[in-house]
C-alpha cells in the first residue's frame, strides 16, 4: 500500500466517523417493536394530533438546553456543517482533494470551537465529547486530503 492509498483509507474512515457522529448512519428497525405498530395504528385511526403526539413518543432525540439565540446559532452552525459535509462528499467523489481539504477546515477544531462547544453542551451530558470528536474528525479529513493534493 501507497501513501497514496493510505491517505485514501484514511480520508475514508475519517469521512465514515464524521457521518456517524452526525447521526446519518441509524440502523433502521427491520419489524417495528409491538408498542411503535400500536401507536401507528392508533395514528392512523385518530386525530392529526394524537398522530403528532404518537411521532413525538418515537423520536428518541434529546434537545441541549439552550436559550433560542443560542439554539438558533448553534442550528446555523449545524446546518453550514451539514453543506461542508455534503461538499466534502462531492468533491472525494471527483478526487478534488483541495476542495476537501477547504470544506473540512471550516470544521476544523479551534480553541475558539472547543470553548463554544463546551458552553452549548454544558447541559447536555455527552454532548461536548462529541462535538469535539466531529471537530477533530474534520482536522483529519484536512490532514488526509492535504496528504493526497501534495507531491509524490
């Protein structure tokens, strides 16, 4: 194995961490457990908002405590990684490594990004480790790409 395709494995496992840590990766349910068929059958027979209510009792997500101008920074903050990620994936597919290497750096870890993820996942037991690790999971998609654009 090259350089080359070690960078290219190691480009790969950095990008497959970063989907997993953004939640993209869930295992669907092959059968629905007994309660979830129960509560779709009820939603299909009742009101719009026993159905609603029925969505809510299945989404399993836990919301970080936060005031709304910093819920809504951090979802903008969210969203300008998810295009970063989408970028990312499109330019490995065309092998336009600096176009990966700049998508991944506005991910990067900074001090300035660890304090700010520490002050959004104060209350939110988990949240700061992880936030942390897509961090410097980004750093190692920079480090991967720079390895693939720089001379043989």
């Amino acid at each position: 194995m090259g350089m080359h395709d070690g960078s290219v494995r190691l480009l790969e496992i950095a990008m497959l961490t970063m989907v997993v840590l953004a939640g993209g990766c869930r295992e669907a349910p092959t059968e629905a457990p007994p309660a979830a068929r129960e509560t779709s059958r009820a939603a299909t027979t009742s009101a719009p908002h026993d159905a609603q209510q029925a969505l809510d009792r299945l989404d399993t997500r836990i919301a970080v405590p936060l005031l709304p101008m910093m819920a809504n920074h951090q979802k903008q903050n969210m969203r300008d990684h998810l295009v970063a990620v989408q970028e990312i994936v499109l330019a490995a597919a065309s092998d336009d490594f600096d176009a990966v290497e700049r998508a991944a750096g506005r991910m990067g870890y900074s001090e300035q990004m660890g304090q700010m993820c520490s002050h959004m996942g104060a209350g939110a037991p988990g949240f700061t480790e992880q936030a942390l690790t897509f961090h410097h999971t980004a750093d190692t998609i920079v480090t991967a790409a720079r390895q693939l654009t720089a001379p043989a």
